[in-house]
C-alpha cells in the first residue's frame, strides 16, 4: 500500500543483533533476496520480482557488526555448516 517501513526494518534488525551479540553467534544464515536480510542482492521493493545490488538493513547491520551472513542458497554453505560443526561452533 506504499506505506515506508524502513523504521520497522531497522528496529528489528537491531533487535536481532543484540540477540545474537548475548549469544555469541558469529555466523548466520539468512533468507535471500529479502530486502532485511538479502546478501548481494534483493527485491527493489517494486513487488514485481525485480532484483537490485546491495544488502538487506539486517545483512548490512550484522555485517558492519562482525557476523558473517550467508543467504540460504549460497553454493559454500553445505561446505561452510560441515566446516563449522567439525569446529564445534554453532551456525
């Protein structure tokens, strides 16, 4: 309905770093394309299936945070989950 919701998305991508931060969590993995969580890129926000360069509000955040983010259809996380549970560190 073109309400702006960039407030919401940066308030709960806050949320969410400090619950990873009381965690220790250091990596993730998150939904691709989302315009809070894609990695590279993600929908313009046109809700015509349009893709754009850059990072989700959430993806940007964590990052600039020191937490490494994966979207869910990268070809090295199979690769990246093995490496880590073999560290026995937590994804």
């Amino acid at each position: 309905d073109g309400e702006d919701v960039t407030d919401a998305f940066k308030q709960g991508a806050l949320r969410a770093l400090e619950h990873l931060q009381q965690r220790n969590i250091t990596h993730v993995i998150l939904k691709a394309n989302s315009p809070s969580c894609g990695s590279g890129l993600l929908y313009s926000g046109a809700f015509d299936g349009t893709l754009k360069s850059g990072n989700g509000v959430a993806t940007a955040l964590f990052e600039t945070n020191g937490i490494t983010v994966w979207h869910e259809d990268h070809p090295e996380l199979p690769a990246l989950i093995e490496q880590l549970l073999q560290n026995g560190k937590s994804a």
